[in-house]
C-alpha cells in the first residue's frame, strides 16, 4: 500500500509539469497578447496606446521573451519562492487574488457536494429497492428535470423567488453592510442566507445525474448473487441492502471523488457569473478573456494541481474501500 | 389433490405439500413449480435431479422465502421442524419476517452454484462468517472470530487463522465453495440446501467437496437436499432422490429403487442417457428425443408426453397422472407407472 502510494506520488510530478507547461502554452495561443487585449479595452474607453508605449510594456513584462523562458521565470518563482507571479490585470500578485476566493469556493463546493451525497445516495438506493414504485417514478422525473434545467436557470429562478416571496437580498455571499466587517455570529447567519441558493442549484445539478447513477448501479449489484447470500445468511432487508450493494455501488462515487474537486473549483461559472459569488470561477473566465496569462496560468495550475491530488485520493479511498483492488 | 393437514411424523424435518410457485411475466404465466411435494428426514439426504427451468431451485427458494418479487407463492404447504417436537409452517410466514430470517442461516443453511460470485467481493470470509455466527448465536465477536475460525477447519482450508482475512478474490473455486460451505454450517443447521454446488468447479474439485459434504454430513448430522443435474453424484451422496421434470416431481424413491427399479419413463430416459459402469456394451448413449418444452405453453396432459416413447395417445395427452405409489416410499407420476415393460437399463 505504501509502495502504491509513493510510486502514485512521484509520477504525479512529471504529471503535473506536463500540464503547466502545455497550459501555459495554451494560453498564450489565440494572436496577440494582454497588451492587445489591454489596448483594445483602453480603446473602447476612448483612450489609446502609441506603438512606443506597447513595445515599452511588453519589455518590462517581458512578453517578448521565448515562451520558454517565460513559462521557466514563471514556474521557478512558484516552486522557489512560492510566487505565482503578478497579475497584468488587476496589477497585484496572483496569489492574493486567488487565495482569497479559494477558500469560499472550496466551502461552497464541499457544501454543495456533502449535500449532493446525502440526497443522491439515499434517494437511489431507494429508487433501486422499489423500482418501479411510485416514488421511483417521481424522483425519475425529478432527476431528468434536475439535470434538463441549465444551473443558471434555476439560480435566476431561486433568485427570483427569494427575492419577491422571501424578501431576501439575493447574489453575492453576503450582503453589502457585512462585506467588510468582522467575522461575527451575524455575520456567518447573513452568509448562510445567501449560502443557500448556490448550494441548492449546484447540488440538484448534481444529485439529479447521481440518482440515476446510484439507481442503476444498485439495481445491477442487487441481481448478484452474493446478495442472495446475504439474505439467506437471515439479515433483514436493510442489513443487506446497506452493508452490500451499497458498498459495492458507492465505488463510482468514489472513484469520482477527486473530480469533484477541480470541477467544482473551475466548474458552474455561469452560476457563479448569474448568482455575483465571489468565487474562482469568474476570475479565472475573466483571466482568460483578457489574456492574463500569468493568472490564469496559476489558475490551471492549481487546477492541475487538484485534480492530480484528487484522483490519488480516489484511488486511495478506492483501495480502502474495496479490497479486490486493495490486494490487486 | 388436497393438502395433507396430518402432523409430520418424528423422524421428519422437511415436508412440501404441493406446492405451487408460479411467475407472472410479460409474455405470460409460467408455472415454475406446479405442485411439488417431497420430504427430506433428519440426517437424511434428499438429492434432487432434473433439466434447466425443471423447477429444482425455484422450490429450494421457497423453502427459504427467497423468491424474487415477481414470484407468485401460489399455494401449497412447506413444514420444517427447526428442533424435535416444534413445527414452522414456513409458507404462512411473512416473507421477510424475524421468523423467517431466524431459519435462515440458523436452522437452514444454503450453498449456491457459483462460488465466484455467491460471496460478498468486499467482505473478508472471515466477517460474513462472523456475522451470522454473532447474528443467530448472539455472542460476540471474539466468541464469533473463534467460531469462524473452527469452521474453515472444519471445511479443511489451509491456515484458517490466516484464511479469515482473506477476501474471496483472493481464493480458487474449490476454496470459496468450502468457504461458502463453512458460511451455511456456521450455526449448525438442521438442514443444508446446496443448490447446484459443484456445477461451476472442475471434476476434481467437484470429487473434493462431495467428499467434504458426506464428511461433514456425517460429523454434524445435518440433513442436506442437494440439487444437481448429475446423477452421478446423486447416487454418490443421496439416500433419497426427487427427478423433476417442468415443475413436477416425476419420481421419487430411495438411490437403489431408482437407479435399478425407475418406474417413470423420464428416470429411465435420463439413466439410459448416461454411461454405467458394467453396462452392457453399446454403441451409442440413448438420449431424449424433443426438447423440454416451452414453459409457457407446457403440455396437457402428462408434460413429459411429448417426449416420452410410451405415451398412449388419448390418455397421455389429456390426463395429468396421479401418484401412484410403490413399496420402500417409491412414488411416480405416470399413467404406466408399474406397467412399463422391462428394459435393460
């Protein structure tokens, strides 16, 4: 096991190399460069850049410089030092950017995922045990519209009701007044009123496709014969239908566990767009917009970063989970 | 044929009173079981034959109340005598009630065909051992570890003590069939069912643990019905043997009344179907002309009619036979039963 373990570790770093460089190339593909992007938007204001003050900002950012050499100051300052690099957009260091929302993303995200959890894993062991039933049927058709309607629909339809039946300020985390004070009792119950709609959109999103998932897997696994045996062993329905297929069916929710992670760091930008959350996804969308590669290079790379560590602690869980692959 | 309301006698610890399991499925209603009855007596072993979709597993689900959802428990009587001078009559029982899961596993244990997959794949043997032992037996999990540890002796695995950790992967299919078996013995049934349990193994393997099962019938006592489509191995460990043919028993009788004296056409057919030891030397095997039939639409009449080289045209095919009944509690549904003319076996 710990062998596995180290020999997963070590090959996560040619891994991750891999990614930042080919990311980092990526984003410096589309023609032109931030100072394109950024005279093309001081245009639209009106204002302009003569060619003399283009090539001066290109050399004290060193956009002139091989990719290579670019992407080697930029990773060896992160490595080093621990520095992600300066941020031509907002003119501060990516790190203070991205920090700063990655612990709201992080709450929001393993909220909304613990939630999707405790609806999608009853509900589809449920749905499996009484197929067929009436209440197979509704979370059936609650689980197609839960995965029709787009997650910003159901954001502006959250926001919508929350604001005219509910009375609510709604979008952002917090409401202005509390943006800047203190962390206070009041504080995190203001926070918790506008935790909800994202947390309610992003788990339907996911418990409605998980369902299905559960559902189909438990139905497979209840056919076995192991669970037969089980039941002539003389353990009650519920003994067997949790400790069994269960344990067997949860191993795709496992293995996707470390998806969850980079998905939800990246993922739902539109709802976090529609819903003003201060989280990364907006940023990282505006990042790439602009062309500020040195952002959105951090961005990928801790995405990278997550989903590399997310998929080893898959495998991990896997491995304690399931000794078919623990002992194979 | 009425159901039979008599006590059982003493020595009795099974008795299946016709009875019917049907299933309703899309394309119709299949009359899986259609009127079974046999017995099985303390320490006794029942060995029950016959083809695929004979019914032979759908009966020995019902004695568990294991049946799938879409089985229709369509009548008859199953009495099981747990310990002497009790009675359960299990097919009054609610399906999932305590009663019924405390026979299962504590009074009746079952083996089934596939050691691959009969066994929980995340459990160790050791923990589904132990589980029913602490289930029935009520004692703790020490008490429990020590059981599960005497029992994988007892089925002859190698390191017991080491065994209990293993997972099922982790064994051959010799082994986890003796794991499978130490699981149904764990608290000491009265009967064992073994549905099938050597079909999946190799020869070799299936000689191995035929011999567990008589070893360990005689140490424990156990009465077992033991399904198989083989008659050899009938005649190795059965006292009594049930053929059954499309949800009936066709005959039933002790191992030597039925191996030299059959008395229904299907027993002959199946046993001049195989070769015998000091058989008298043959060019080819007789087999069974047709096929068995479609159970959707099974045959009036006598089911067996179709295929059978006796069939009396009027009588056959229209009149399902009655049990006629032999001396030594040999019994066959047939129109000719004790008509047939001799024939060399």
């Amino acid at each position: 096991m710990l062998g596995y373990l180290t020999k997963r570790a070590l090959w996560a770093i040619p891994t991750l190399v891999f990614v930042s460089f080919i990311s980092f190339v990526i984003i410096q593909l589309p023609p032109g460069d931030y100072i394109t992007a950024y005279a093309a938007q001081l245009r639209h204001g009106g204002e302009y850049l003569t060619e003399a003050q283009e090539a001066a900002m290109r050399q004290q950012y060193g956009l002139n410089d091989p990719i290579l050499v670019q992407y080697w100051r930029w990773i060896s300052n992160i490595l080093l030092r621990g520095d992600f690099g300066h941020s031509l957009e907002w003119n501060a260091p990516v790190s203070s950017l991205i920090w700063e929302r990655l612990g709201l993303t992080l709450a929001i995200s393993t909220l909304s995922m613990v939630f999707t959890w405790i609806i999608a894993i009853p509900v589809g062991v449920y749905a499996a045990t009484r197929q067929y039933s009436l209440f197979d049927y509704l979370f059936t058709i609650f689980g197609f519209l839960g995965k029709g309607i787009p997650d910003f629909l159901l954001a502006l339809i959250l926001m919508w009701l929350g604001f005219t039946w509910l009375n609510m300020d709604v979008g952002g985390l917090l409401s202005p007044r509390y943006e800047s004070a203190p962390w206070t009792f009041d504080k995190v119950l203001n926070l918790l009123s506008h935790l909800w709609i994202p947390v309610v959109v992003l788990a339907t999103g996911g418990a409605a496709g998980l369902i299905r998932v559960m559902r189909a897997n438990m139905l497979d696994e209840m056919g076995k014969p192991y669970v037969e045996t089980a039941y002539a062993q003389g353990l009650s329905e519920r003994q067997v239908v949790w400790g069994y297929p269960v344990r067997v069916a949860l191993n795709p929710f496992i293995s996707t566990v470390g998806w969850a992670l980079p998905a939800l760091f990246s993922g739902d930008v539109i709802t976090a767009v529609v819903l003003n959350l201060p989280t990364t996804g907006p940023l990282l969308l505006q990042a790439l917009k602009m062309q500020d590669m040195y952002l959105a290079g951090s961005f990928i790379l801790i995405l990278s970063v997550f989903t590399v560590v997310g998929t080893l602690v898959s495998d991990v869980l896997l491995a304690w989970s399931d000794p078919r692959i623990r002992y194979a | 044929m009425s159901v039979n309301t008599t006590p059982m006698p003493p020595e009795r610890l099974l008795e299946l009173d016709d009875v019917h399991v049907h299933f309703s499925m899309r394309e119709g209603l299949v009359r899986a079981v259609n009127g079974v009855s046999y017995h099985v007596d303390r320490g006794k072993v029942l060995g029950i034959v016959g083809e695929s979709g004979s019914g032979k597993s759908v009966t020995a689900r019902a004695i568990m109340r294991l049946l799938s959802k879409n089985a229709i428990e369509a009548g008859g009587r199953i009495r099981f005598r747990p310990e002497p001078g009790k009675e359960v009559e299990i097919s009054s029982l609610p399906r999932d009630g305590r009663q019924v899961r405390e026979l299962r596993g504590g009074h009746i244990g079952m083996i089934f065909q596939e050691p691959m997959t009969a066994l929980s794949p995340v459990h160790s043997i050791g923990t589904q051992i132990m589980r029913t032992v602490m289930l029935h037996r009520r004692v703790g999990k020490e008490a429990a570890r020590a059981r599960a540890i005497e029992l994988l002796e007892k089925v002859q695995l190698p390191k017991p003590t080491e065994m209990i950790e293993r997972y099922p992967h982790q064994l051959s299919g010799g082994m986890r069939q003796r794991a499978m078996i130490a699981l149904a013995l764990s608290c000491d049934p009265a009967l064992l069912i073994a549905d099938e349990p050597t079909t999946a193994l190799d020869v070799t393997t299936e000689a191995q643990i035929l011999e567990l099962l008589k070893s360990l019938q005689a140490e424990m006592g156990m009465a077992i019905v033991f399904i198989t489509h083989n008659f050899g191995v009938v005649a190795d460990i059965a006292d009594r043997v049930a053929v059954m043919y499309l949800g009936r028993i066709a005959e039933t009788g002790s191992v030597d009344d039925i191996f030299y004296k059959p008395k229904h056409p299907y027993t002959r057919a199946l046993l001049q179907s195989i070769p015998r030891l000091g058989q008298a030397p043959v060019r080819r095997l007789k087999t069974i002309p047709g096929m068995v039939p479609d159970p959707f639409n099974a045959p009036a009449g006598c089911a067996f009619h179709p295929r059978c080289a006796y069939a009396v045209p009027g009588r056959c095919d229209t009149l399902v036979p009655e049990v006629s009944l032999f001396p030594g509690d040999q019994s066959a549904r047939c129109h000719l039963a004790g008509k047939l003319p001799e024939e060399v076996l």
